[in-house]
C-alpha cells in the first residue's frame, strides 16, 4: 500500500501554530485579568478597613480633625485607584473576550483542515482496498484461468 501523504500538512501544522499561540495569548489575558481582579478586591478590602477603622475612632472619641481630614484625603485616593482599577478590569475582560474568539476562530480552522486530512486519510485507505482487492481478484482469475488451461492439457 502506498505511503499517505496529505497536500495540506504544512497548512494544518501552520494553523495549528496559530491556535498554539491564541492558546498562549488567552491564557495570558486571563491571568492578567484574575490578577487585577485581585488587585480591585484587595483596594475594596483595604477601603473597606478604613471605613471600619474611622468608625471606631469616631465612637472611642478618640478622634481629630485633622485625622478626619487625612483620613478623607486617603479614601479619595482609594477611590480614585478603586475607579481606575475597575476601569483596567473591564479593559481587561473586553481584551480576554477577544482573545477567546480569537482563540475559537484559530481552533475551528485547524479543525476543518484536520478533518480534510482524516476524510483524505480514509478515502486513501479505501483506494489502497479497493486496489488490493483488485489485485487479489486479478490473481485468481489467472489462477482460474491457468488450472482450465492446465486441466485441459491433462485430458
């Protein structure tokens, strides 16, 4: 039987590559994106903690003006890094929803090649059958043919 050999190898190996590498590049926006999850939850926790505290300085009574002030001035920044981060995360999730596609896109084309190669991998084989086949039938019609020829001979 003859050797298979698909035409389209390097065109499967090529989009096979690039699904590789959306792979990578999903898996990358991905932890970037948990990563900056993490980040917002940690600057809402630490607000969080600063609320509380400022609370129980206020019922203690062990509180000052000028605190009162720092402490304002502190939420704002915390605010505006709350604001920002929140901002980066919907970025980063817009950027991981394209990546995905993207990785979806590469994975179907590598798919369709794949399956050229698998239905030219079976009509292959069947040719390689039916040839064989063939040549097994050819052989015993000589066979045949060659005992007629031999028992007519004997008589």
């Amino acid at each position: 039987m003859k050797r298979f050999k698909f035409r389209l190898q390097a065109v499967l190996e090529q989009r096979t590559r690039i699904e590789t590498q959306a792979k990578l590049s999903f898996g990358e926006a991905q932890q970037a994106l948990v990563k900056a999850k993490q980040l917002l939850d940690e600057l809402i926790d630490v607000r969080s903690a600063i609320l509380n505290e400022l609370g129980q300085r206020r019922i203690s009574g062990d509180f000052c003006p000028d605190e009162s002030r720092i402490y304002q001035e502190y939420l704002k920044t915390i605010a505006n890094c709350i604001h920002d981060q929140e901002a980066y995360v919907r970025d980063l999730t817009t950027t991981a929803e394209a990546f995905r596609l993207n990785l979806v896109g590469a994975s179907t084309n590598r798919q369709i090649v794949d399956k050229l190669k698998d239905k030219a991998h079976e009509s292959h084989v069947h040719e390689a059958t039916v040839a064989e086949q063939n040549m097994i039938d050819e052989m015993a019609t000589v066979r045949h043919h060659y005992k007629k020829t031999v028992d007519a001979h004997a008589v």
